[in-house]
C-alpha cells in the first residue's frame, strides 16, 4: 500500500495551564500538551505529513485541540468527541527544582478509547505509529487499544515507535514494566528517557539498557540523558550524541519534541539515526527556550539555523 502519512500519533492529549509569573503573581496560561499529540505537532513542523487519533472531550478544549491540529497541518479526520465525554488537563507549577505537574484526567475521553474504536485505514497508510506508556498507562482500555494499533501496524508494515514515557501516578512499576516492556518487544523504534528505562529495567548503564531494548527486537534505540546527550543504539553501531547547550526556561515538552524530530528526520535523511539524534537534540534544545509544551516547539527552518550557527 502507499504510505500516505509519515506518521501517526495515538494516545491522550491535554489541555495546559502553565505558571508564569508576571508582576510578582503566578497566571496560568493556557496551552496544550499530551505528549504524543505534541511529538506529532513536532514531526509536522519538521515537514512530515502527520495525522493523529484519540477520543478528546465534547467541551470547548477538546474542541481547541481539534483547531490546533487544523493550524499545525496535523489531519485529525479520525478523532472523535463522543457526546457527553470531557477532555484532560493539567496544570504546570515551576519551582527551585524545575516544573511540577498537577493532573486532572481521570475518566477523560481518551482514556475510554478500545479496540474497537482503532482506525485501521489510517494506520495502514502512516509510515510510522508513535505510542507511548502514558498512551497505555491512562486506562485498561486505552492500554488494549495501543497493543491493537501495534498489531494492525504490524500487519500493515507500518513502523512503530515507542517512548517509555513512565508515569507512576497511572500504574505501579510492576504492572507498567510489564506492559511498557510487552510493547517494545513489537517496537522498531525505542526512545525512552535515562531515568524511565533504569526504574523499567533496573540497570544503571546507558549501554546495557541499550543492549536490553535491542535484545527485545527494537532495531533503533534512542536513549535520552538531558545534558549527557541521547545514547543511539542499533544491532551494528552505538553513539553518544552530544546535547546543544541552552539557556532552559522549561523542559515540559523536550523528550517530546525529540520524539517528533527525530522521527521526521530520520525518514528524510536516509534512515540515519545518528544524524535524526543530532537533529533531535537541536530540537528538543530549542524547545526549552519557551513555558509550556507545544508553544516553544521550533520549526525546522529555526533548527536548521541552530545548527548552522554552532558549527
């Protein structure tokens, strides 16, 4: 079948409130956030063609995503807002030791997503389905849904790529490591974060953590450390990519920032993942510059000037 999409994203998007402190006293900003819907805004700004599905609220915030995703080029012909349903949100408080979350999302239209309600036309024409542990974590339901979308891209040869994504207010580590860990065996594409994948597996070592994931059968590991760069593993090669240093405002939406980047870059460079890593953290960088998830989220004309200025 001809690929269509570049990419399609699947799991629970929120509506944001951010703290910024103006004149002495903290406002809340709205914004958006949900970190699959924000890899996929990412990987449309970098020039994919990108769609994405979810259940969103039948209430105006669901019905601001669905103008979000109009404005980012984003094709959200398959979500749905069932009739009575409400969408998630969260609140961003910043303090001396970074940016803390405050959920609101229990019982949110994503979450009562099922099987049944995947659209298998559309993964079937996406090049790659980006899920992610939050995607599963929010629900039963949700969770059997993500596997049922893994499995349809599988028949489809659609490339599917995973974030950890670890959120322990959704689930114990027991029952997430499970699962986490079931869904990177049907993985092409493992991104996790340093400190997700040492609570997941219980290694210390950004190599070993690496070999595990590839050992599951991902073919591309994409391990995330903050300012020690990403360690980029496949079966032949590993590398550490160096981090571009900034001034960082707020890292709400980094590691999914890189998520969207490096997809996008790695289809249109070759399938290279090193340089897709390079490119990514140059991403994710500039996307620290800004409060909030999706805002601060650079174009690629802004990332390649980054990079032409620090060679």
């Amino acid at each position: 079948m001809n690929k269509q999409i570049d990419l399609v994203g699947f799991g629970e998007p929120l509506m944001e409130f951010s703290a910024v402190t103006r004149q002495s006293e903290a406002l809340y900003l709205p914004g958006h956030g949900g970190d699959t819907s924000n890899a996929t805004i990412a990987a449309a700004r970098q020039g994919a063609k990108t769609a994405y599905f979810t259940f969103m609220g039948d209430d105006a915030f669901g019905r601001d995503f669905l103008t979000l995703w109009a404005q980012e080029g984003v094709d959200h012909s398959a979500v749905q807002c069932p009739q009575g349903t409400r969408s998630g949100i969260y609140f961003i408080s910043h303090g001396p030791d970074g940016h803390e979350f405050s959920y609101f999302r229990a019982g949110s239209a994503a979450s009562l997503v099922t099987p049944a309600d995947v659209p298998e036309a559309l993964i079937a024409q996406a090049k790659i389905l980006h899920v992610s542990g939050i995607s599963q974590g929010i629900s039963l339901s949700a969770c059997d849904a993500v596997f049922a979308a893994m499995d349809l891209a599988q028949k489809h040869q659609t490339l599917i790529s995973y974030d950890t994504n670890l959120r322990l207010r959704l689930w114990p580590l027991d029952r997430a490591r499970a699962v986490i860990h079931a869904a990177l065996h049907k993985a092409d594409f493992a991104l996790p974060g340093l400190d997700d994948a040492q609570q997941l597996t219980g290694l210390q070592r950004p190599e070993d953590i690496c070999d595990l994931y590839l050992s599951f059968g991902c073919s591309v590991v994409a391990l995330t450390m903050g300012k020690n760069g990403t360690m980029v593993a496949t079966g032949k090669e590993r590398q550490i990519i160096p981090a571009h240093p900034v001034q960082a405002i707020d890292a709400t939406g980094a590691g999914d920032t890189f998520d969207g980047a490096f997809l996008a870059n790695w289809l249109v460079n070759g399938h290279d993942p090193f340089a897709a890593a390079n490119y990514a953290n140059a991403a994710a960088a500039l996307s620290t510059l800004g409060y909030g998830a999706v805002g601060p989220i650079p174009r690629q004309t802004e990332v390649m000037h980054f990079l032409q200025a620090g060679r």
